[in-house]
C-alpha cells in the first residue's frame, strides 16, 4: 500500500492506496478540492468533518446528474469517452474514501472519548487513593498520640510506684526500729523485775 499526501480545503491528508493508483487519488483528491474550496468562498472555514462531507456530496450530486445526462441523450451520443469514464470511477472511488475517512475519523474521535474518560476515572482513583492515604496518616498519628500517652502515662505510675516503694522501705524501717525498743524495753523491764524480786528475797531474808 502507498501513502499518498493531499490537500483537500486547505488541509492535509494523508490517504493509503494501491501501488500503482496514486495518480487516480490525486485527481480525485483535486476535485474534492475544489469543490471544497467553493465551499470555504461562499461559507468560510468550517470544521473539517462538514467540510468533507459536504464536498463530497457536492461532487457525488454532479456525478449522479452527469450520469443521468448520459443516461437520457440520444444513443449515439450514450457513449462516454474513456476520459470520461475514467471522471466517473475517480468520483465513484473518492466517495468510497470520503465514506471510509470518516468512518475513520468516527472511530478516532470514539477511541478519544474513551481515552478521556479513562483518563478522567484515573483522576478519579488517584483522588480516591490520595484520600484514603490521608485518612490512614490521620489514623495513625492519632495511633501514635495515644501510644505517647500510654507511655507517659506508664512511666507516672511507675514513678508513683518506685515513690510509694520507697515509703514502704521506709515504714518497714520505722517498724524493725519500733521492734528493737519494744524488745529493748522489755528487757529492761525483765532486768528490773529480776532485781526488785532479789531485792525482796534480800529483804525477806533479813526478817
């Protein structure tokens, strides 16, 4: 297959055909052109869709209304001269291409309604995702603030522990101290008792 660059309205193309035919396409790409050049005189720039279509139509309806011509002259003059014959399979093959670049067009312009709108659901997911991300960030910071918490709030009771730890050292001190004066005072007391109960067997002696 050959690419073949034409000009139609202003515009450039570039249409494939056989090997061999790309003659036959540029004259039918000129005729096109021409009639959509007219267009542009007495309309102005219009988009390129309308502006092929149109063209098109304009060039097949000549077609059809040289056809009937020939179709309602005389016999002798039915006979078409291979230049013409050779117009008609030009404009028959350029509305054959016309109907097959837009189907063409048709296909790009729904290729690129979808590619938008993935587009769009990419954007979509992306916003998704990029919440959820911050959602769990706010999780886990509020994770970690409790953890600081925990822990602050363990080593407040194993300060209030090691604290009450040390009073109970102490009282139990305080008792071992309070034991030995009690086992002290009564040994005093069993001393004086001893003596007072020598002094009275003295006395009874003495009697």
């Amino acid at each position: 297959m050959a690419e073949v660059r034409v000009s139609i309205g202003g515009r450039e193309f570039e249409v494939a055909c056989r090997d061999g035919e790309e003659h036959f396409l540029q004259s039918a790409a000129l005729l096109l052109d021409n009639e959509a050049s007219a267009l542009n005189e007495a309309l102005g720039r219009m988009p390129e869709t309308r502006m092929l279509l149109m063209s098109g139509l304009m060039l097949a309806d000549k077609t059809a209304s040289l056809e009937d011509q020939l179709k309602q002259a005389p016999s002798p003059q039915i006979a078409l001269s291979a230049e013409d014959e050779a117009v008609i399979k030009r404009a028959r093959k350029t509305e054959a291409q016309l109907g097959a670049a837009q189907a063409e067009l048709a296909e790009l312009r729904a290729e690129l309604a979808e590619m938008q709108s993935k587009t769009h659901s990419a954007g979509s997911e992306a916003e998704n995702a990029k919440a959820e991300r911050e959602a769990a960030e706010a999780v886990l910071a509020d994770l970690k603030a409790a953890r600081d918490a925990a822990e602050d709030r363990a080593k407040a009771a194993e300060a209030k522990l090691e604290e009450a730890q040390s009073r109970a050292d102490e009282a139990e001190a305080k008792i071992e101290e309070a034991r030995a004066a009690k086992d002290s005072a009564v040994a005093v007391m069993r001393s004086m008792v001893e003596r007072m109960e020598e002094a009275a067997q003295r006395l009874q002696k003495q009697d």
